[in-house]
C-alpha cells in the first residue's frame, strides 16, 4: 500500500495535476508511512499530515516526503502555535 501511494504521488507530480491534488497525494502518503497515527502522540484519530519545513519557505519541498509527519488535531494545533 505504501509504494502504491507513492506511486500516486509521483504520478500527480509528472501528470501536473493540480496543488490541491498533489498536497492530497502527499498528505496520504505520509499518513500511510507513518501508520495512521500521530508522531508525536500515538493518536489515530482526527490525523493530518504536517509539513516540517513549512511550504511558503520552501516550496520546492512541499511535495518532498522526507518533508512530513503525520500529527493528530492537538498536536498539529500546538506545532503552528509553538511556530506562529
């Protein structure tokens, strides 16, 4: 499953699908690596995944994914407020 979303990832990205679609891509790539469950807390409900770098810095990495982690709502909440 995880070099089936992969390969979805990199065939948005060659296909020039849209922003919206490739971040879909990447975001279910990192949820599935990182097995459905926070990083930081373990949860598994209520999970997104989360750019290390943010994508306005760096955008060239947004679709990079060593540039990711999966986090849960709280814990995704509290790494843009401990950034902002």
């Amino acid at each position: 499953a995880l070099e089936a979303a992969l390969a979805r990832l990199h065939a948005a990205l060659a296909d020039g699908l849209s922003r919206a679609r490739c971040l879909r891509r990447w975001s279910e790539f990192i949820r599935l690596r990182d097995g459905q469950r926070c990083v930081d807390c373990h949860a598994r409900t209520h999970t997104s995944a989360h750019h290390i770098s943010r994508k306005t810095f760096f955008e060239q990495a947004q679709f990079e994914t060593g540039n990711g982690i999966t986090l849960c709502r709280d814990c995704h909440r509290e790494a843009h407020r401990g950034f902002n």
